[in-house]
C-alpha cells in the first residue's frame, strides 16, 4: 500500500511516517507543498507519470492554495477521484472539516496526531481503497463479458441469416428482405427483379457422384451467383435444396 502525506510541516511528516512505518507502512511518499504533491500525482503534467497511491493525508492548512482547495484539486482529476483522503485538521472548525467532506475526504484526523486514532483511519481509509479496487475489477470483468457477449449475439444474429453449407444468404434472410423490398418499392411506385433458378439433373448428380460431390456442386454455383452481384441492394439466396 503507497500513501502520500501532504503537510506544510516537516516535524508533522515525521512524526506521521515515522508511525506508518511503525505499522509496516513501508511504502510512505511525502510533500510539503500543494506544487509538490501536484508534481508527484501528474496533474497538469501530461508527460509525467504520477505515482501510484493508495491513500492521502492532506493537512488542512496547506500553503496556498490551502487544504480545502488542494483537495478540490486532486478529486477533479480522473485518474486520483477514487483515491482516499483524510484530513489533518489543527484549529479548523466545524465548517472545514464539513466543506472537506463535501469534496471527497472520507475521513479526518485532529492534530497534535495520536498513533492509534491515525492508524485506525489509515487502516480503514485502506480498506475502502481495496474495496473500491475489487469492485472496480469486477466492472471491468463485466463490461469485457458484456462486449463478448455482444460480439456473440451479433455473430449468432449474422449466422441465423447465411445458409450452412453455402455461405450466402438462407430462406429466413430472403422472407424478411422480400417484404422489406417488397413495401419499398409499393411506396415508391418501383418495381423489384427476382430470379429463381434451380440446377438441373442435381438429383441424378447427387446419386452419381456423391453427397460430397452434391455439395461442392452447391457452393460453387452459390459462390458464382454471389460474385455476379453489381449492387448494395441484390441479393443471392439460397432458397432451399438446388433452388436460388
């Protein structure tokens, strides 16, 4: 877990990492300034990258832009919205600490700091972040199944049109474009071409020679059929048995 304490104080960081440390907060970053922590986090820095955090502990009375600002700042930014903070609040009333909150801190801690009221925050300020972590995994699982899902059903939708053995279109494409065609051109006062064709002698070739044969027979006049098409608008079906 990597945590960035934000104080104006040196002492205070101290004093702060030193009790992380002493709960096996290793991973402990620290600025003392708004500029330096926005330095470390990437905000309004594209070629920079920010450090990656788990919690933050800002101090209210931040040099300026001051603590309430800072947190303002850092919550806007997309990639930080979901990182924890808790506040160090010193002589801050009742209406910091509440526009505080209203900005995204979770939580706040009272100086001159206690070890065990900063660790129980920490502690839960982490936990959250892990929660948000799991819950956002689990988005991301959903939305990759729902866009397999989707791709699925487009391809099953596509496959309910083409024939199986030939590839062109099946007797269920051409029921539903031959009414669509068919209202179109009643609309329009059109007219519609339709040809049916069918292979001669293809039983007595099928006995011949084979189903395998029979087959091969069908998918190279589907696949003529198919290359003689000249518009977006014409279609080549297979109606049914040798019929197109």
């Amino acid at each position: 877990m990597h945590i960035l304490v934000i104080d104006v104080s040196e002492d205070d960081r101290r004093s702060i990492i030193d009790i992380l440390k002493s709960a096996d907060y290793f991973k402990v970053t620290q600025a003392g300034s708004a500029q330096e922590a926005y330095d470390l986090l990437g905000i309004g820095k594209d070629t920079i990258a920010p450090v990656q955090l788990d919690l933050i502990v800002l101090d209210l009375e931040l040099s300026p832009p001051g603590g309430l600002a800072a947190c303002r700042i850092i919550k806007e930014s997309n990639h930080l919205r979901d990182i924890p903070i808790i506040i160090l609040a010193g002589d801050q009333g009742v209406d910091s600490l509440a526009s505080a909150f209203a900005l995204g801190a979770i939580d706040y801690v009272r100086k001159p700091i206690e070890r065990m009221d900063l660790l129980t925050r920490v502690h839960s300020g982490l936990r959250l972040k892990e929660e948000m972590d799991i819950r956002k995994a689990r988005e991301q699982e959903l939305l990759e199944v729902t866009k397999k899902l989707a791709s699925a059903n487009q391809i099953l939708r596509r496959m309910a049109f083409l024939d199986g053995l030939t590839g062109i279109a099946n007797r269920r494409f051409f029921d539903k474009i031959f009414q669509k065609e068919w209202r179109r051109a009643a609309r329009s006062q059109g007219t519609i071409a339709l040809i049916l064709i069918d292979i001669d002698f293809f039983k007595s070739f099928n006995d011949r020679y084979g189903h395998q044969a029979g087959d091969d027979c069908l998918k190279q006049v589907a696949k003529a059929l198919e290359s003689s098409l000249k518009r977006p608008g014409d279609h080549a079906v297979r109606y049914g048995g040798e019929e197109f």
